[in-house]
C-alpha cells in the first residue's frame, strides 16, 4: 500500500482542507518532508471529514451511515482493493492505519445525538478518542515507537481540553485548564528526546499552553513562531 501512487489532486485537496480547518496541524506538518508530510496532511484530512459529519447532516442516522461508510472504505484499503473515489480516501491508500483509528471513528457518532458532557473526565475520555487518537496516530505514522505514541494522545487531550474544552462544555470552563495542565504535565516527560523526524507530528501540542492563556490578537502571528521554535528545539 505504501507504493500506491496518490493522484496529486488528491493531495492538493488535503493540504488544502487542512490549512483551512486545521491550522495548528497544519503549519507543524509543513516542516515534514515528503511522504512524510502526505500522510500527515491525509491523516489530518480524514479528521476533519469525521469533525464535519454532525453539522452535514439532519438527523443521527445520515451521520451513522457516513461513518460506517469511512469504516468501510479504510477496510478495503486494508484488503488491497482499490481506494474509493473521494480525494481524502485516495490519499490515505498510500498509507496503512491500525485499530486506533476506529476508536476515533466509533467516538465521532456522539456529537450525531447532541450529547453534552456532564464532568469533565466524560470530556477528557471522548476528547482522547475523537481528538487526541489522531496525535497518536500521527507519531506512529513517522516511525515512532509505541511509548513515544501513548505521549503524543496524552499531550493530545491536553491540546483538545485547551483548544476545544470550553465551546464543547461551556459549563466546564472553570476545570478544563486544571485538568488541561495536569494530563500536560504527565506527558511531558514522555515527549523528551523526540527524534527530529517525529517532531512535526507534535509542535502543534506546543500551542496548549498559548490556548490556555491566550491574548486572540497576537495569537495566529505568536503560534507560527511558538511552533518553529518547537521544531527547531524538540520541546513540546
């Protein structure tokens, strides 16, 4: 599947999605290098597919059917057949994805039902599957090994509860920096002496603490330089 050649359209329209919908991971993946970088950006597309599923559709079921269909087209990957024809499904062909990603598209189905999140461990627990899954991914994506995986969804809940936390339990606003900062502080470590290929899966982390305490005005500018320095120190 690796040898598959991704037509470049396809890969167009993943950068494209991406840099729209997804800056943080954006600007970090542009410091990749080749297929390193596609298949970040055709990771980082398929996310954003299954983020747009709830405000696509009318009604719970038409959301079901859209994730069973993403399930069934990355099984037909698995099983060599040939991609279907959706620019993001064309791009991930190049690549091949363990059972993470299915717990990531299982956790997609609950915005469907307009689920809110009474305690801030419901939040945290949905947030690893839906958000911090993809960081874990990512990593493994670029060679890392399964400790320095486990770091990058620990450091990836914390950047979804900081990103995210607060316009998806509004009444959880008070908890989520606490709880932010405590999941950070215990991943940081496992971060440590990231080789310098795996880093533009992870700068983008570098940005919790900024959306944590963030000034909006200086923010895009201050986050492109936050995320350079990442990659130049290896700390994120």
């Amino acid at each position: 599947m690796d040898k598959l050649q991704v037509p470049a359209l396809a890969l167009d329209y993943c950068q494209d999605m991406v840099r729209r919908q997804d800056e943080d991971r954006w600007l970090a993946a542009g410091y990749a290098q080749g297929d390193a970088q596609r298949r970040l950006l055709a990771l980082y597309a398929f996310h954003i597919e299954l983020r747009n599923i709830p405000v696509a559709v009318s009604e719970p079921p038409l959301g079901e059917i859209r994730l069973q269909w993403w399930r069934e087209a990355l099984q037909e990957i698995r099983d060599g057949k040939r991609p279907r024809a959706h620019p993001v499904v064309e791009s991930l062909a190049a690549t091949t994805f363990g059972a993470a990603i299915e717990r990531a598209i299982d956790a997609s189905a609950r915005p469907l039902y307009g689920e809110g999140f009474t305690t801030i461990d419901e939040l945290a627990d949905w947030l690893t599957a839906a958000e911090a899954t993809f960081d874990g991914v990512a990593v493994s994506l670029l060679g890392g090994d399964e400790a320095l995986c486990t770091a990058a969804v620990k450091a990836g809940t914390a950047f979804a509860l900081a990103r995210e936390g607060a316009n998806l339990a509004p009444g959880l606003a008070g908890e989520i920096p606490v709880r932010s900062r405590s999941i950070l502080s215990d991943a940081t470590a496992g971060l440590q002496n990231a080789p310098p290929d795996i880093a533009p899966a992870l700068a983008h982390l570098s940005l919790t603490r900024r959306y944590l305490n963030r000034q909006r005005g200086a923010f895009p500018l201050t986050k492109r330089l936050r995320i350079f320095i990442s990659i130049a120190r290896g700390r994120f």
